[in-house]
C-alpha cells in the first residue's frame, strides 16, 4: 500500500477475520487508575460521560492484580474479586468505549523473579495464567463483555528502586514474561492486542537500551510497544516538553525519536506504539512537586496540545492516553481544582466541579483531527506461535 495508512486500516490489519468488536475507533483515549489502597474504587459513571462528550473512544483502566487474585491460580468468581473490571466492562461495552486493561501490582505470591536484593518482579508463568483468565473472561462469550487490549506491566518494570534499581529496569525481566504470556493469550483470544509494559523512564540511554532489548529478547511477542512521558521524571528534566537543554534528558520529540530509531533498527519501522499514559499537573495532589511539576491551565493545555501534535505527526504513535480523568475532594496545598492534578476535570460533578481549559480545549481538537495518517509499517514475517524459540 503506497498510501499512509489511516489507524482504522492499521487496527484492522491486526483483527482481520477476527471476531473482535471495536467501537468507533479513534487515537484518543484517557487513563484512570484504582490505587492500591483504595482497591474498591469503581469506574465513576461521570468518566463515561466525559470521555463521550469529550470524543475519545478508549480507555485505559487500572486495577491492581493483588485486589483481584485473592486466592493464588483460582479465577473462579469465589477465588477472585473480578467486580470492578466487570462493572466497568460492562458499562463501556453499553457505551461503546474500547477497553484496554493493565496487569500491575501483582500480589505478593506472585513476586519471584528477584531482579536484584530485596526487589522482585512477577512470575512469567503466573502471569501468564492470569492474562489468559483475563482474555478468556472477557471475550464476549462468558457472560462478562468483552475488551479490546491488554497491557502487561504498566510501569512496574522500569520503575522499581529498591535494592540495585537498575538491575530491575532491565527490559530482560519484561520480556521473559512477554515471551510467557504472550502465546498463552493468542491461543485464548487470537484477536485481542497484546501491549508490552510501558518504557517510563525520562532518560535518552535508557529508552534505546530498554525498546532494543524488547525487540532483541522478545520481538514477536507483543503487537503494540508503548510508553510513557512525564516531564518531572527525572527531577533534573524540564517540565516543558519541548526543552531538549538537559543531557540525555529528552525533550518529547527526541523521545519520539529514539523510539522510531530503536524500530527501525531491528527492521521494524513504523512499528504501533501507543503513549498509554501523559499528562501535566495544575495541582499539587498525589504527589505533584510544588512549584517544578505543576502549572496553570492555560499552560496545561498548551503542553497537552504540543504532544498531541507530536505523536499525530509521528507516523506510528497510534494512540494517546491522556492521565487523567478524577473526580476528589481533595485540598491541595497549591494549585487549582481539588482532583489528582493532572486530571482534565477537577473536583465532583454537581458540587465543585469544573472542566478545566484542557478539557474545553481538548473537544474541539479531537472532532477536528479525529484520525490521524500512519506510515507503512514494515514487519518481518513472523513464526507460527508453536514453532518460536522461547529461549531467545
């Protein structure tokens, strides 16, 4: 095809003959997580509103695998806790918004890969068993709905400091379980796509070393690569994202960049990559550091609007996960709103809630450039999933 390719001819590729459903697929989609320590959060019905009014048709929700498995290898509705996935599933499916879920947070009986002293990381095969409970759950045909995507990782495999912390951000340990899980989820569900853990760390080394290591030691085993892109990481970055001034920190079109180098250097160029999480703080909740990692509105939306540019400029940023949409009472100690300062949207609906300029803005841009024009991907062929060498 010697035309770029629009994401619903790239999608279909992947799903061609395939029984999947997927809703009016567009790039845009919003990242809402459950916190470990508020495990029976539930995905709030103002989120659906948002996303619908706002035009994206994906979500991104998180819940960690330590409040679903109660009971080590029992996925039966006694032996886990499915409720919050099925609740949201079942609401997005009625309203035609796509799922992508994430396997994060394992639970502790799972921890056995020991990246480094006092540090682990979960079992590839325990993983593995999960993410084919997961597919099998929610194909459409048991009762539960169906998603669209599975992530695996999130960020727990290059974010971890304990003990020797770079040993534990080695793609290594990521791919191993990529090379586990991925086979196992194909055999279950042939058309759900399978995204590799994100690359977080803000550090120009690091992304080549950790994308080419997934494509050297787990190449065949994921159909999306992804990423995450946060201005305050590390402490020395810039929050602009277009400042490039940083040694080896990396504005976000040199992340770009580097990731379309890493692709195409192991013959893979154009390869889907999905920005499954990004953001900018205009409070100091959750965390966000006053007065480096948080701004006003106006800049908020300026900063969204250029990544959006960026990644819709790519030619293989196939989607973009805003973070976040939430709805708190929460006063933070500097800042607008009352939510988790990244969120579009602060405080609660009815009582002080607002759509912040991003959210106002962020509508008019995704009905204006509602799909976005992607290269040619070049692929090698692949080998049959029975014939793969695991060990590479």
């Amino acid at each position: 095809m010697s035309l770029p390719w629009l994401l619903d001819s790239a999608l279909n590729r992947h799903r061609k003959g395939r029984e999947v459903v997927v809703y009016n697929d567009n790039p845009y989609g919003a990242t809402i997580g459950v916190q470990d320590s508020s495990p029976t959060f539930y995905l709030k019905p103002q989120a659906i509103e948002d996303m619908r009014t706002l035009g994206m048709t994906w979500l991104r929700f998180q819940v960690p695998w330590s409040s679903i498995e109660i009971t080590q290898g029992d996925y039966s509705d006694t032996g886990a806790n499915w409720n919050i996935w099925d609740d949201a599933i079942r609401r997005c499916n009625a309203a035609g918004i796509n799922l992508c879920l994430t396997i994060r947070h394992a639970p502790a009986f799972w921890l056995t890969q020991s990246c480094s002293q006092g540090a682990t990381l979960p079992d590839p095969q325990g993983t593995a068993n999960f993410a084919s409970a997961i597919a099998q759950r929610y194909d459409g045909k048991h009762g539960h709905g169906q998603i669209q995507a599975l992530e695996i990782g999130n960020e727990d495999y290059d974010q971890n400091f304990s003990g020797n912390g770079m040993q534990c951000r080695d793609p290594k340990w990521l791919a191993n379980v990529m090379r586990n899980v991925y086979p196992a989820l194909k055999n279950k569900r042939s058309d759900l796509l399978v995204i590799m853990g994100a690359i977080l760390q803000r550090n120009a080394k690091h992304i080549r070393y950790f994308m080419d290591g997934m494509w050297e030691q787990a190449a065949g085993y994921f159909d999306i690569a992804n990423f995450h892109f946060y201005t305050c990481i590390p402490g020395n970055g810039h929050f602009d994202p277009s400042d490039d001034s940083v040694s080896n920190v990396p504005s976000f079109p040199h992340y770009i960049d580097i990731l379309r180098q890493s692709h195409a250097a192991h013959g893979r160029a154009n390869f889907p990559t999905w920005l499954t999480e990004f953001g900018f703080a205009i409070n100091t909740n959750y965390g966000r550091h006053y007065p480096k990692c948080v701004t006003d509105q106006n800049t908020q939306w300026n900063y969204i609007h250029y990544c959006l540019d960026q990644v819709r400029a790519s030619g293989f940023i196939q989607k973009a996960f805003l973070y976040t949409l939430k709805y708190d009472r929460t006063t933070p100690e500097h800042g607008a709103g009352t939510s988790d300062g990244m969120s579009i949207y602060q405080g609660i609906p009815g009582d002080n809630g607002f759509q912040t300029v991003a959210y106002r803005q962020l509508k008019g841009y995704i009905a204006k450039f509602s799909q976005w024009r992607l290269a040619n991907i070049t692929l090698p062929c692949p080998l049959p999933l029975k014939t793969r060498d695991k060990s590479l």
